[in-house]
C-alpha cells in the first residue's frame, strides 16, 4: 500500500496571536486566518487530495472547508483529531503558565509525557486519538492522498508516533505555521516525511541514496 498523510493546521486566531493555549476551546479563525486557509487551499487543491477529514473544532472545520470547496469533496470531523486538552492551561499565555505552574508547565514542554494542565492530556493519548482516527479513515485504502484538517500540538504527536521516535524527542520536530502543513509517505519500511511546516508542492527529491525516485503525482 502507498498512501499520503497531508497534516494541515488550521489557519490564525487571535489566541495563536497573543500565545494562548487553546486546546479544545472552540475559537474560531482570524480575518487573517481565514485568508491563509483560502490561500493554502489553492496549492493543496494542486496537490489532488483523494480525502479530508478534520478536528470537529471550528477553527480547523472552517480550514477544511475551504480546500473542500475547491476540490469538491466531502469531509467528516472527529473530536479524535482535536488539540490537546489543555487542562488548567486553556486560555491562558505561555507567561501566565510559567508564573501559575512552572514546574508542569516547562516539564511538559521539555518533552515530558505528563498530563497538560494538571487535568488535561498527555501527549501519548493525543497521539494515539489522532493517529487512531487517521488509520481508521485509510484502512483498506491505497493510492490516497488524505488531508487531515488539525493543531499544531496534535501534528506533532503523529508525526513522532508515525515516525516512530521515542515520545520525549517529539519536541526535535519544529512546529507548524498557521495554515502550513507537513507530508507523511508510506512504504514496505512505515512512514517517512517527505515535507515538513511547508507551503508550497514539494519537489522531487533527486539522487537520494543514489537511487530511482518515482515522480509524485503532483508533478506529473
């Protein structure tokens, strides 16, 4: 089987402005944010996604619905594919967590797997939500190109889970930007990651390992 993971954070929001940590809060997209999904669902309409599936929250259903309008698909949401439950955090900036929790708060983000916000999730169980609900929608599916609608947070914890790194390293994989997305391939060997916090139709990597590439369908 040869399928495509696509994650796609959704476009700004005034809590992505000013360092809120949102979590499950339903807030929705910015002016500017509701331009970035238009715009990056232009290149991705390019790309010929074959499925959408997207977080329930609006800020990411709203960023899906504007690549489903132009490719003409439809897509299901899920609550699996939500941000990370923030627990005590929600609402509140990365300053006001260090000065309320410091110890949790610079634990968590060092890498540690304890629970956001005292009361919230930990990064495994995200993880294993989100990567859950994406293997169910490609189970017994080849040849997909599948555009996951989600957070930043939760993109990251599939990434490392996909690409089977030990959960305190997910942190070596940089963020994505608001309405930018990263690209996972499978092959015999798993999953690799063709792009990462990218913005454009990737390239054909050439020579790699010396070796024959075949050319994405993108490009053909």
């Amino acid at each position: 089987m040869s399928n495509r993971i696509l994650l796609w954070r959704h476009g700004q929001t005034d809590w992505n402005v000013v360092n809120r940590f949102q979590g499950h809060s339903d807030i929705p997209l910015n002016d500017v944010g509701l331009v970035q999904a238009q715009r990056s669902a232009q290149v991705l309409a390019g790309m010929k996604p074959t499925m959408i599936i997207s977080s329930d929250l609006g800020r990411a259903q709203n960023t899906a619905q504007a690549l489903a309008n132009l490719v003409n698909l439809s897509f299901e949401t899920t609550a699996h594919l939500r941000e990370t439950n923030g627990g005590h955090w929600e609402g509140k900036t990365g300053a006001q967590n260090r000065e309320e929790d410091f110890e949790n708060f610079v634990s968590w983000i060092s890498g540690e797997d304890n629970p956001a916000g005292t009361i919230g999730e930990r990064r495994s169980e995200v993880a294993a939500r989100a990567v859950g609900a994406i293997l169910q929608a490609l189970e017994g599916k080849d040849e997909q190109l599948l555009v996951v609608a989600t957070h930043g947070g939760t993109a990251r914890c599939v990434l490392g889970h996909l690409l089977q790194l030990p959960v305190t390293q997910w942190g070596v994989i940089g963020g994505l930007s608001n309405a930018s997305w990263s690209i996972l391939g499978s092959n015999p060997r798993g999953w690799h990651l063709v792009e990462h916090n990218a913005g454009s139709i990737p390239e054909i990597v050439y020579g790699e390992e010396s070796g024959a590439n075949p050319v994405p369908d993108w490009v053909r």
